[in-house]
C-alpha cells in the first residue's frame, strides 16, 4: 500500500497522460480549423485562373502580293513599326489615273461654262435673226397686198421666219443643256464631277497606304503565317500580336465564393511557371454572369430533370505592373489568385 501511493505521488498513471495528450491534440485540431476557417473567409482561392491580355489580329485591308516581311515570331515590336510591305505598283498606277482623271474633270468643268456662253450666244443670233424675219415678212406682207411681189415669195418670207423661230427654240435647248451639265440648272452641283474624281483620288491615295502594314501597338509577334510572294486577300490573317503590357488574370470562381468580394480589393497569385514568387494586383470587376449563360449552348433548366451545379463567375483582375518589370507572364499561363477580402 504504502509503495502504490509512493508512485502516484511520483507521476500521472497512463489513462491520465493519453487524456492529456487526447486533449492537446484536439485543442490543436480546433485551433487549425478556426485558422483555416478564418483564412478561407479573408483569402478567396481558386486554381481555375488564366492569364489573358490584348491579342491584334494582324490582317490586310486590300488585295496584293506580299513584297517582305519585317519581322519574325516572338519578336518585340513597338507601336508604328513596319510589319510588312505589300507590292504597291498596282496602287500607284491607280492613284496617278485618279490624278490625271481629277485634272481633267476640272478641265472638263471650264469647257462646260465656256459650252454655256457658247450656246447664250447662239441664243442671241437667233434672236437678231428671228427679228429679221419678221421685219422682212412684214414688209413682204405690205408688197404683197400692193401687188408688188408674187404669193411664192410671201411664202417663202413665212417660212424663213418659221425656221428663224426654229433656230431660236434650238439655241435656248442647247442652253439648258449645258447649265444642266455644270449643275447650275435642276438640283445638281457644279463641282459634283469633280468631288467625285477627288473622292477617287483619295480612294487611291489610301489604298496605296494599305500596302504598308505597321503595328498597332507595343507587343510579341505570334502566329505568322506569312511569307513573300503570297497573295493576300481583304482580311486574311498575317499574325497576331499580343500586348502584355496590360496583360490581366480572368479567375473563375464559383459563386458561393463571392459573397465579400468586391472591386479594388488586393489579390496575390502565384504561376505554375515561377514556383515560390509571388505576384501581385487588384480586382478590378466581376462579370455580370456565369460563365456558363454566356456559353455558345447555354443550359436550359426548364426541360428536363433538374441538377444543381455551382456556377463559376469570371472575375477580372488586373496585375501590378511593377511586380513582374520583366514581362515574365504570357498569356494563357495557370495561376491561383488569392482575393485578399481585408474581413
């Protein structure tokens, strides 16, 4: 007796020491599980996250051959830089015709005004003549009655006035013809031949400027697929170029995840491509639905038998340009952004 007090006294028995051990191990179980509680409910994670940015689809305007290509794949390339260069011998023959067809139209006008003075004065012979004709088929008249000249003549008098009177209606057409061609008569402009040799030229002008492609903007050159000697039609892709400057995550998270995000708040992400460095950025908006109700086939809850699916929500976030200075991230790369809610 006195032996088993003696090692009570000593230390804890076994069942004693496992219950505290029982006890520290899920007092630690509890303290992890509120950590990991309150974590999840201040940094919002997921692992479906992209990298996305501007991508140009570089094409050309007009048809032609190419005559050289500047650049190559993955090269940098800055805003204005020539990318290539189309055959533009067809465009230059086009534009001197618009220029020497303009020159001509403005030729052409001052003929028209001088055909309108030209015909104003035909105007005013026939009507000295016209006047002649009366004046002598008066005095025929006055003869005639006196016996003096024969019927024949008088006729012949009748009808010279008549041609007269013919010429002069002949003249006045000839008047209104050329006032309608210089546009002064009806509701036509007098320059409307020229503006529209004008509008020609700069038709030509331009199309000749389309035969020199140059950059958009600051970026890599992806996807060329073209090389000298092809033939371009209107709007066949040359390459892409892609801007990272402004490059942005788009992560899809599912909506129960969204409840305390909002605009502005801080975000830390990592790249499956750089293990162990972090990036930073911000939210900058979250898509006004699903990803799925934006899908080429939307689904159609009404029919059929109903199965509830979290939905995904895009949300935009922008990265801070000052945490990658080096342009490391490309686009399409996976990251996991981590929302910092700030609750």
């Amino acid at each position: 007796m006195a032996e088993e007090n003696e090692n009570t006294s000593k230390g804890l028995s076994k069942k004693q020491r496992g219950g505290i051990i029982l006890a520290i191990i899920l007092l630690s179980a509890a303290a992890f599980g509120v950590r990991q509680w309150l974590y999840n409910k201040t940094h919002i994670e997921t692992d479906n996250a992209f990298i996305e940015s501007h991508i140009h689809s570089i094409s050309s305007r007009i048809p032609a051959m190419v005559k050289r290509v500047a650049v190559v794949d993955n090269q940098f390339v800055h805003k204005g830089d020539l990318l290539a260069e189309l055959d533009p011998s067809d465009y230059q023959a086009r534009a001197k015709t618009a220029a020497a067809s303009l020159e001509m139209a403005r030729n052409e006008t001052s003929g028209d005004y001088a055909q309108v003075e030209g015909a104003r004065a035909s105007i005013g012979l026939a009507t000295a003549r016209l006047d002649q004709a009366n004046l002598d088929l008066k005095r025929g008249e006055a003869l005639f009655a006196k016996e003096v000249i024969p019927r024949e003549q008088l006729d012949r008098l009748y009808t010279a006035r008549k041609v007269a009177q013919m010429q002069l209606k002949e003249a006045q057409e000839a008047e209104h013809h050329a006032l309608a061609v210089v546009g002064v008569a009806g509701t036509g402009s007098r320059e409307a031949r020229v503006a529209q040799k004008q509008g020609e030229l700069e038709t030509a002008a331009l199309n000749l400027s389309y035969t020199r492609i140059f950059a958009p903007s600051d970026g890599y050159i992806t996807k060329k697929s073209v090389e000298p000697g092809n033939y371009l039609q209107p709007g066949q892709a040359l390459m892409a170029l892609v801007t990272l400057d402004d490059a942005w995550v788009t992560a899809n998270y599912k909506e129960s995840q969204l409840t305390d995000v909002k605009p502005g708040q801080m975000v830390e992400f990592t790249v499956d491509t750089y293990p162990g460095r972090t990036f930073k950025g911000k939210v900058e908006s979250i898509m006004a639905g699903t990803g799925a109700a934006f899908s080429m086939l939307p689904p159609e809850n009404a029919t059929g038998n109903y199965v509830k699916v979290i939905q995904r929500i895009p949300v935009r976030i922008a990265i801070d340009k000052g945490s990658d200075p080096n342009r490391l991230l490309r686009v399409g790369m996976s990251v996991v952004p981590t929302i910092l809610t700030g609750k």
